[in-house]
C-alpha cells in the first residue's frame, strides 16, 4: 500500500526528482528500466499472462508449485509455493528464494515472519530468525529484485515501486537507500539475473 499517493499528474514530476537524486550509473540504469513500465496494475487476461510467466520464472530457480485450488497458508511453506497470487508478488517469493542461504529457504516464509498475504501468522512467527532489522534489509532487498525482474519481463514494475513506498522520504532518503539497495544486488550478482527471454534486451548495468 503506497504511504503517500501521488497523483498521477504529478508523477512524471516526482520520478524526475527522483532520478536526480541518483549519482551512480548503475542505479540510474535500473530506475529508468523501471521507469519505463506501467505503473498501472495489469488486470485480467494480462494479468494471468503475467503469472503464468512468473510461475515459470519460479521453477526456473528450482522451486516447487502448489497445485492450483490448493488452500495455502503460506506464500512459501518451506518446500512449495503458493501460485494463486499476482505476478508481482510470485517475483517478490522468487527474489528471497534467490536471496536466502540455503538453511533458510527450507524456512517457513524464509525465516522472516508472517508476510501480508500470510494466513497462519503464529507459525510464520515462530519459524522466523532474523532479526527486525535483517528482516528489513531482506525484504527491501526482495522489493527491489523482484520489481527489476518485472521491468525485464515487461511486466508493471512502475506499478511496484509505487506501491512498495520506494519514493517515500524523497527530499531525504529514497535515493541513498535505492542506491545502496542496488549495489547490494550488484554485488551479489543478481542484477544479471533476469529472465531468459529478455536478459539480451535489458541490460542492467554492474
């Protein structure tokens, strides 16, 4: 949920300031990737496109789906993941796969606590052990990622960063901590990580 709406005649005004902010190439590559997409939520036959998509980038890391009409009390149980929610939030579960030491991906939820679609939240909350703030670190992390990914499928990553509050704080501190988010995925490689079918198309700096 976006903390401060923007209204949509300001938003070309704000991600200018935005873009402004960021002094190293590499970060200003993968905003404008970004920048480039709909920051309109898909719907519809689109949007089932686009889950489709993402399901197959999920078990092109390895991981394991639930059968469709399956009751999940997880986005990720440990061992299989929960397919039935939107593409953006698949690619979310597929960037913490990739994020997570293997000790935590056999995790419920990762190690991280309940997430906002989580339905058992008491089990999330024991299987967690990281703390808030690597918590924290985590998610943003898994924020970013999964929104570069949905910039290469083409999917609405604009939609994403808008509604994961990456703006927020940005006369302060929504460049810094974009940049410094980025350099975190450079440095683990995982900005290279993109999708096969656009990773000659999007290149995204490093």
């Amino acid at each position: 949920m976006i903390l401060t709406p923007i209204p949509r005649e300001q938003l070309a005004g704000t991600l200018d300031r935005f873009m402004a902010g960021l002094s190293h190439r590499c970060s200003r590559s993968v905003f404008r990737r970004i920048r480039a997409t709909s920051p309109d939520r898909a719907a519809g036959a689109e949007a089932e496109r686009h889950r489709l998509t993402a399901l197959c980038f999920a078990r092109g890391f390895g991981m394991t789906i639930h059968q469709e009409g399956t009751t999940c009390r997880f986005n990720w149980d440990g061992a299989v993941l929960n397919g039935s929610t939107e593409a953006y939030v698949i690619l979310h579960e597929v960037a913490h796969f990739a994020l997570a030491p293997l000790e935590r991906r056999s995790l419920i939820e990762f190690g991280l606590g309940p997430g906002p679609d989580t339905l058992d939240r008491e089990e999330a909350e024991r299987a967690a052990v990281l703390s808030p703030l690597a918590r924290d670190e985590d998610e943003a992390a898994a924020s970013l990622l999964g929104i570069v990914w949905e910039a290469a499928l083409g999917q609405p990553a604009l939609a994403s960063f808008l509604d994961q509050n990456w703006l927020e704080g940005l006369h302060r501190s929504a460049a810094g901590h974009f940049t410094a988010v980025v350099e975190r995925l450079r440095r683990l490689k995982l900005l290279s990580a993109v999708p096969a079918p656009a990773a000659s198309t999007v290149p995204m700096g490093g």
